[in-house]
C-alpha cells in the first residue's frame, strides 16, 4: 500500500471515529437540554423554592430557563468544553438566584 492509499484509509478511520463522538456529544447535549431545569432546582435550590412566594419562583424559574437555553445554544454551537460551560452556566444561575434572594 502507498502513502496516498494509506492517508485515505486513516482518513476514513477518523471520518468514523469523528461521526461516533459527534453522536456521543449530541445524546449529552439532548440530556443536559432535557434536564437542566431539573438538575438546577434540585441541585441549587432544595427547599428555597417551597419557602418564597410564587414571584421570587417565578424570577427563579426564569432564570434557570434562560440560562438553560442559553447554555444548550452554545454548546450546540461550539461542542467542546461541555463541561466548563454547564460549571459557568450553573454559577451565572446560582448567581441571578442569590441575588434574588438576598434582595
């Protein structure tokens, strides 16, 4: 086998390899969209949600949501570093939460 011949097959050994992580970032991406709300309130707020009034819920809601949707946009749009972006998505949210809280 000749150098051209090998560079095409190792070419399409990592076309495949390529297609396999690109599907393995989409099923993470479609869970962390499924639940980040879920994840939020349960990991951030606990029990904070059944002690305010239904305004502050709301606000909170909003903002998980929000940051939620804009998190899963950017790791859509740039797949790489997941995790540092849903840790700067969490802290942003933990953030917006506890200043509506202190307030």
């Amino acid at each position: 086998m000749n150098a051209f011949e090998e560079l095409k097959s190792r070419k399409a050994e990592l076309t495949v390899q390529c297609k396999a992580k690109a599907e393995e970032i989409n099923l993470q991406t479609d869970y962390i969209i499924g639940n980040f709300g879920k994840i939020a309130v349960g990991s951030l707020l606990g029990d904070i949600l059944k002690k305010n009034n239904s305004d502050t819920r709301s606000e909170i809601l909003k903002i998980l949501v929000a940051e939620g949707i804009d998190t899963a946009v950017n790791i859509q749009k740039d797949p790489h570093h997941i995790k540092d972006k849903l840790l700067d998505a969490l802290k942003k949210s933990a953030t917006g939460v506890l200043n509506l809280l202190i307030k």
